[in-house]
C-alpha cells in the first residue's frame, strides 16, 4: 500500500482497506475454556481482554520456559506460558510473554532472529512493573538470563518468583 500523506490542516485519507472490523469476542470468565476465571474489582473490558480501571495498571513481563527438548516439550511449555498469561490477568495486571509474541513472526532457530526477539523482548523488560518468574516447569538458562538483566535495572522491575498450582500436580491432561 502506498504510502499516502495528510493534506495540511487535513485529516489523514483513508483507503478503503483500512477499515477494520472488530468481531465481539464473550469476556473470558464465560468462555468455556476459562470457566470461574477471577475477576480483578472494577474492570475495563474490550473483546477477550479485561484490565482494572484503577489509574495505574501493573505491567508485567512474564518469564517462563519456551524452547524445549522436543516439540512436546515445547508445546507444554507454550501451554504453560498461555497459563501463566491468564494467572497474571486474573491478578489484573497486564502480562506481556515476548517468547509467545516474537517467535510467530521471527525463526527462533536463527541466531539473528533469535537475537532480535531477545533485544525486543528485554527493551519491554525494562519498563515492566514486575518480572513474574514462574517456576514450575524450572528456570533454564535464557530464564535466569532476564532475571539477571531485571535485576541490574536501576529502580525496576519488582522480581517476583510465582507458581502455578494446577502446574505442581501434573498440569492440565497431566502434561509435564
């Protein structure tokens, strides 16, 4: 698409394409996916997404495994990174996983790719309120890496080590 200026004093054209639409998504406590999930007290909620109204809303970089032994292992790591995603929603915070975001759009088997996910994702780290480091699964190498990288950040994040409780006793479908 080409790129197309705003005449001066004008507002900005819009093409015909960049007419988006927004298909209303149920929040997700009705979802039958996330069946009883907690609600944080007075909420804001735009499609699938639901984030207190208070002033200030806690950012949070989550820190969890990704690369794993073999694809199961990468799909249960994947899985508990989506776990850990709702756990810190239901606290009312808003997570941020750059190891769920970056590598659909950069091949994690590339150095190069790899490195760039890695840069992007610790820029977000050092504006976080709180590194959530969810320990169930371990912490492997890269995961120690970012803990080091949060705590050598002058006057952030808060570090917090966190659990899940359904991911002590196996996971969900006893995956682990």
């Amino acid at each position: 698409m080409p790129f197309m200026a705003a005449a001066p004093g004008g507002p900005m054209p819009q093409p015909a394409a960049a007419q988006f639409h927004r298909t209303p998504r149920p929040p997700l406590s009705s979802r039958p996916e996330f069946p009883g999930m907690p609600r944080p007290g007075p909420v804001r909620s735009w499609g699938a997404v639901t984030i207190p109204t208070e002033a200030h809303v806690i950012r949070t970089y989550i820190v969890s495994p990704f690369r794993g032994a073999t694809p199961d292992d990468r799909r249960r790591n994947v899985a508990y990174a989506e776990a850990c995603m709702l756990d810190s929603l239901a606290r009312g915070e808003a997570p941020f996983a750059p190891h769920l975001l970056y590598p659909r759009v950069l091949d994690d088997s590339m150095p190069l790719d790899r490195a760039a996910g890695r840069e992007a994702g610790l820029a977000w780290l050092a504006v976080a309120d709180v590194v959530a480091v969810y320990i169930d699964l371990g912490i492997t190498e890269g995961m120690e890496a970012e803990r080091q990288y949060a705590a050598a950040c002058v006057g952030r994040p808060a570090i917090e080590k966190r659990s899940l409780p359904s991911w002590r006793t196996g996971g969900p479908d006893g995956c682990r």
